[in-house]
C-alpha cells in the first residue's frame, strides 16, 4: 500500500490518475499518450519537490513508512544470510537484525535495526528501538567477526535506543558505552550506512566505523526534533522549528567535512520509491569504501578510526 507525505499529495493525485486510466484501458480505447503525458508530468511535479524540501520535510522522508529497512536491503544486496539471535544474557531483540551473509562472494557480518511497517511488526520490533540486550548481541556479534576477520556492515535507522524502565535497569547507558569502546577497537573493516533516522547513542553504538556514509534523504543529529523542541520549549509540535536548529540532513552533515565520508544517491522521490534501485546505490559505495579499506592493516584500521572520531571535536582556547 502506498503511503504519502502532506507534500507528496500532488504527486499522489497525479499517479491515481495514471492506475485509473491504465485500469480502463483497452485494445479498444488506448489511454497510452494521455498516460505518457501525466507519467512526465509526475515526473517533473517530483524533481521540483524534491530539490526543495526543507529539513523538517526531509525528516519526514527519512522515517516513511515505505522506506527499505535492513532486512530489505539484505535481501538486494547480499546473500547466503544466516541471521545470529539473542545476546547470551538475557533474551533475543528484534529490533537489531544480526548475523553473516557474503557480498559479491566474499564473507560479512551485518548488523542494522529494523522497524516495522504495520502495526503488528512496529510492536514486535519496538519501532526499531533497541533494548540493552540488541546491543549486546550486536557486540557478540561483531567480536565474531572480528574473530573470523570479516568486514562489518551497519545500517542505521532508528529515533534512539529504547528508554524505558526495563531497559535503564538492564543497563542501557552501558550496553552502548560499552559498543563504543569495543567497535573503535575492531581489527576489521567497519562501514556504517544511516539509511533512515540516525538518532543519538542509539544509532551511534553501532555507527563507529571507518567509513560513515550517508542517504541522501536520511537524517543524523544527536536527538530527534521533537525531543529537541520538547526540552526547549517544552512544546514537542515545535518539530519542524527544532529540525531547522539541528541541521540534520545529508547535505548539512557532509558539510561539516568530518562526520560522515560520503552521500548516497536515491531514486527520484526517495529510496522508498524503488527498493532495489536505492539498494543497488548502496551496494556500489560499501564495494568502493570497502576496497580502499582493504589496503589497510588492522593497525590502520583502528588509528584510522581513532583519528576520524577525535577529529570530530575542536578545542578553543580561552582569548587571554
């Protein structure tokens, strides 16, 4: 079922009026040019929309409904995978997908959150929010393959790590410090991809990598907007006015020059637009980023690491 955006709404009408016309078309009555003509008339209604959206618009995209999840873009980009469950402690999370699958043919760990698309599966998943124990597993995980020396692959899209009562008692704060410390001292390759919402520390316990790429309609801050607007003005509807302030998107934090490595392209409309498309432009940076970090020793691997996250911060000195 298609889902739209407030801003999506010329472009719904537009395509209700394609399905129809190719509904009653027959060898009879030929509606062919008259589809032609809407189809680039959609088209051009599109590209003007989208090159101006502004970041509360954009935040929006990041978090629809159609947009593909890990699990989709498991299924397009790699193969052979063998899903991990359970963190050994205390019981499974779904909302972080884990195990091993090969890309192009050569072995891989992938780990990403997953939310859900109907009601059922956004409570199954808790809305793509971890809990303690997801994040654990991730780190099993990820020790594994370190262990097997296999390049890690992550996908970030999740409004932050679960913050309920079970969860700070099972302790959430250290299950992500923890992931920190851990990943910034794996000897492997480790690529992070942010596909939809990148939210604080629960997007960041499994976004320290070497290489930090980007979609081009996906979001990135260390709170969401609505918290953001909820702790300022204590008024969560200032959303849109917050997303402003933070300067969340793609493009604002590929600015920043040491954040993120790399922009990946979607499909006119979004990746939520063509799955496979998006997850084929995926799939051509993590080959590309992935083959540069091959060169490297796992000494390398972990400096580089090191020396992208310390340049992250700037020290100013007090004027004297």
């Amino acid at each position: 079922m298609n889902h739209y955006l407030d801003f999506e709404k010329p472009i719904a009408e537009l395509e209700i009026k394609i399905g129809e016309l190719r509904e009653y078309s027959t060898d009879s009555v030929d509606f062919s040019s008259e589809i032609m003509k809407l189809e680039k008339k959609a088209d051009k209604l599109k590209k003007e929309i989208y090159v101006n959206l502004s970041r509360w618009q954009r935040t929006q995209l990041a978090r629809h409904a159609n947009r593909p999840y890990t699990l989709d873009y498991i299924e397009h980009i790699f193969t052979d995978f063998f899903e991990v469950h359970g963190d050994r402690n205390f019981r499974e999370d779904p909302a972080l997908v884990c195990g091993f699958a090969k890309i192009d043919g050569k072995p891989c760990c992938v780990i990403g959150h997953q939310k859900g698309r109907n009601t059922k599966e956004k409570v199954y998943r808790n809305f793509g929010m971890p809990n303690p124990e997801g994040y654990r597993k991730a780190l099993r995980v990820m020790q594994m393959a370190d262990q097997f020396g296999l390049p890690i692959f992550t996908f970030v899209d999740t409004p932050g790590a679960f913050p309920g009562i079970g969860a700070e008692e099972r302790g959430q704060a250290e299950a992500i410090a923890r992931n920190l410390r851990e990943m910034a001292m794996l000897k492997v390759p480790v690529i992070v991809t942010v596909t939809g919402e990148g939210g604080s520390g629960g997007a960041l316990a499994i976004a320290v990598g070497n290489r930090v790429l980007m979609m081009q309609y996906s979001v990135y801050a260390v709170i969401s907007p609505e918290g953001c607007a909820a702790i300022l003005w204590n008024d969560g509807s200032k959303g849109p006015q917050a997303a402003e302030a933070l300067k969340l998107t793609a493009q604002d934090v590929d600015s920043l020059g040491t954040v993120i490595d790399d922009v990946i392209p979607e499909p006119v409309g979004g990746a939520h637009q063509d799955h496979k498309l998006a997850a084929a432009s995926v799939k051509k940076a993590l080959l590309k980023h992935l083959a540069e970090l091959e060169e490297l020793s796992a000494e390398e691997l972990i400096e580089q690491r090191y020396q992208r996250f310390r340049a992250m911060s700037e020290i100013e000195k007090p004027e004297k």
